[in-house]
C-alpha cells in the first residue's frame, strides 16, 4: 500500500507486521502512515470502503487522535474546543469501565449491560446496517487506563459478525509489548476474537514518526485506488527504526519483562489500595496500568485535585508522571520496558511517599 515507488525497508516492514498482527485473516496487507490519528482515520476510510457502509461506532471515554475525524471519534471534547463542524455519522456507546458501572452490578450483569448499550445505538442512532465499523482501544488510554473485558470483546465480536461489521482495535498506545504480549489484540485472538482491523503507532518506531493499519487482503482490496497513502508514509527512516524495534522487543524479550513489571506493580499498587483511603481501584493489562483515586471509596467521588497534587510532588523528586481518565483523577503507568528493577522501586517510593504527603496519609 504505497505511492507509486517503494523500497526494501517498507515491503519488509509490511511482511513483519502481517506475521506480527493478531488480525482476523490469514492473508494481510498492511499500509503504513505517519501518526496514530492518520492511522485511525484510514482504519475507518477502509472499513467504509469495504462494507459500503457510511456509519461507525465508538465509545465513552475514547481518544483517537486530533484530526477532523479523530476530534469528533474522541469523547473528552477539551481536545476539539472550537473546532467543529465534525464529521458526522459517528455514534457512541458507554465503554464497560467497570470500576463505576451502576452500584450493585456484578461482572456479568455489567457486561450485559454495557452490550445492550451497543444495542441502543441500534435501535436509537444508526442501524446496523449502515454501521461499517466498531472503533475500540483495548486498554483507553486518555479514559483512564481502563481495560475492555474479554468477555464483553467476545460479545462485541459476536454482534460485527453477525451484523457484518468490521471490528477495528485501536492499539496506538498499547501495542508493542507493554500488555506483555506483542498487542493486546493477541489475548483477543487467544479467545477467539481477534478484530478485523489493528492501528498502531508510538512505540512502532522508537519516536521515529511512523504508524500502520493492517487487515486481511480482501478488506484493503476493497479500497478505491488513491483515497489512502500520503507523501512520508512508510518513508525509509521510520522503517528501518520499527524493524530495528521489533527486533529489540523480540530478542530482548521484552514482552516477558512486561510481565515482570507488571507482577511487581500489582503487588505494590494493590498494597496501596488495600491500605489507602484514597486508592480507589487499579486495573490494567501488563505495564498498562491505571491507579484511580477517589475522595471516598464509597462513593467514589473523583479526587482530581489530589492527583495533581501527587504528579507535582514527584516531578519535583525527579519522576515525570501523567494523569487521565474522565475525571483527570488517575495516574497512568508507562514505564519502559527496559527499566532496571532498581529504577522500578525508585518510582516506587517517590511516588508512594508523594501519596502519603498530599493525601496526609
């Protein structure tokens, strides 16, 4: 998928990303852009192209980029102030954060629910008919950290086949390896729904900018010639850096090491929980952790000034964190795969004890 000529470094680049992406489809064709926005909105230009189909679907708390289309895909309208009118003919559903799904719900009862929401839309917004795609971040990342359950993706698939839509897993900040698999997409696909179409970005080439979408062959195929590409995508540079990368990831094992991190954070953050009032919930797939934090555990009321305050107090001790979610009141964990275990505990501790000061633990 590239303008006019090509080299050796994409067409190799492409070939890896087709063996490497958990995509529905044993023939794949991968098509590689700059950024993850770019990436997401050619996701959804293919699936249109390939089902006919003029609507797409996604959710509460998602973030996808910041062009026209991404803007009005992404749900905290803070990142497209002023900047309308956005495309139409997209819808959203309520994503299953479970951590605050109406009191007194259990797991499967949730689920039940938040599938029934997809179902609205149905019924409410667009039909399934003219639904070309399900856009989803299998960890949300800006949302909160937040992890889409198994067992809700294994509905969700079951509803795109049944309705002929195309399923399409937003990786741009969980793929390579911080799930402790390549993508997280790979867990879907160990249970039996993998998606149709995968985007990934960031961590693809090392901050080299570069991004990839990737589906099976009959998909792209589907595409009208000169509605996808763009002058740097796939340019020389970014591919031999997302080779070398990949090459890193796998012999270094990195994926493995994603797995280490995470059982070591688990302990620690969930001995937090267990012994702060303000530590509301910690979720996460591998190293893609989220810590909520909250005023009261009981009613769970946002503590978004707290989390503030504790990002302040550890960068001025020397350790740079971010917030998310739809309250600003979470602190995201990203740390690089190749941090040592001392550096680890070191975050550790000067994050703990900015805890134990701002909240007057």
């Amino acid at each position: 998928m590239m303008n006019i000529i090509t080299h050796e470094g994409y067409i190799e680049l492409a070939e890896k990303l087709n063996i490497i992406m958990p995509v529905k489809g044993a023939t794949r064709k991968t098509m590689l852009v700059n950024s993850g926005a770019e990436a997401d909105e050619n996701a959804v230009k293919i699936a249109k192209a390939f089902t006919k189909r003029p609507n797409i679907i996604v959710f509460s708390g998602a973030f996808h980029g910041r062009t026209m289309m991404t803007m009005a895909m992404t749900a905290k309208k803070a990142f497209a102030a002023g900047m309308g009118p956005f495309p139409d003919g997209i819808y959203r559903a309520d994503f299953p954060y479970m951590y605050r799904c109406s009191p007194g719900m259990n797991d499967n009862e949730a689920i039940d629910y938040y599938i029934n929401r997809i179902h609205k839309v149905f019924e409410e917004c667009s039909p399934a008919e003219y639904v070309a795609a399900i856009v989803v971040e299998p960890v949300q990342g800006e949302g909160g950290f937040v992890p889409a359950p198994i067992e809700w993706v294994k509905a969700v698939r079951k509803i795109c086949d049944e309705k002929g839509i195309l399923l399409i897993a937003d990786e741009v900040q969980s793929g390579f390896g911080r799930s402790g698999k390549m993508f997280v997409s790979c867990y879907w696909e160990d249970e039996g729904c993998p998606p149709d179409i995968i985007t990934c970005a960031k961590s693809l080439a090392g901050g080299v900018p570069l991004s990839a979408v990737t589906a099976r062959a009959e998909i792209f195929d589907a595409v009208p010639t000169g509605t996808i590409g763009g002058t740097y995508c796939g340019n020389a540079l970014a591919c031999a850096s997302a080779l070398k990368v990949i090459e890193v990831i796998e012999k270094e094992k990195l994926c493995d090491r994603a797995i280490e991190i995470s059982e070591k954070c688990k302990e620690r953050f969930g001995k937090w929980q267990r012994e702060m009032t303000v530590v509301g919930d910690v979720r996460g797939i591998g190293v893609m952790m989220g810590i909520e934090f909250v005023k009261n555990k009981d009613t769970k009321a946002p503590a978004t000034g707290l989390v503030s305050s504790i990002i302040t107090e550890c960068v001025n001790n020397g350790l740079v964190l971010e917030s998310a979610g739809i309250y600003g009141n979470v602190i995201r964990f990203l740390c690089p795969l190749v941090v040592t275990d001392k550096q680890l505990e070191a975050g550790f501790d000067i994050l703990e004890n900015a805890i134990k000061k701002c909240a007057a633990l």
